[in-house]
C-alpha cells in the first residue's frame, strides 16, 4: 500500500498527472432511470479543481449515452468516455468511433 503522504509528496511534484475516474458508482450513484443520475455538488467541485490545473489530465468513462454524460458533465473541462468508448470527447473535441461493417 502506498503511503498518503509519499503519494501527495509525489503528486505535487509531478509535471503532468492523469487521472481516470469510472463514472457509475464513483462520481455518481447508479440511477434505475440513466437520465435521472446526478453528480453531488462536492464531486463537481473536485472535477473542476483538478480540470483546473492544465497538468491534469481528467477521463470520465461511462457505459452510458453521450448525451447523459454530456447533459451531467458537458460543462467540465474533462476528457468524456462514453458508450464504453464508442464516444469520446477530448476537452472540446469530439471523436465518434465508427465499427467497420464489411
């Protein structure tokens, strides 16, 4: 087990830090009904503290739609998985994975 203060020793002096965070069950509780899921308040200002800082790199990955991930965390600076990778959004960008059908 690491230790906490060897490891915020090292995270601060570190230049570029990434950071992966699963969506379901860690930022958010699940929701029966996806479009109801909410972030709480205290997890948004912790996204938004860490998207804060340019040497962070902050991934958001999530089974659910584009549109539920966008509609609860379109407005953070954050790289957003969604569809288990079908969707993929880099800070502003937007990549849409396309299977190739032969």
């Amino acid at each position: 087990q690491l230790p906490v203060e060897q490891f915020l020793q090292s995270l601060q002096s570190s230049r570029m830090r990434l950071f992966i965070f699963d969506f379901e069950n860690v930022l958010a509780l699940k929701s029966p009904i996806p479009e109801l899921i909410q972030v709480k308040p205290s997890v948004r200002e912790g996204l938004l503290r860490l998207t804060s800082n340019l040497n962070n790199f902050v991934v958001v990955r999530s089974y659910l739609s584009k549109k539920i991930m966008e509609d609860v965390l379109g407005d953070i600076e954050c790289i957003l998985v969604a569809e288990n990778g079908a969707f993929i959004r880099y800070v502003g960008i937007i990549f849409v994975l396309v299977p190739l059908c032969f």
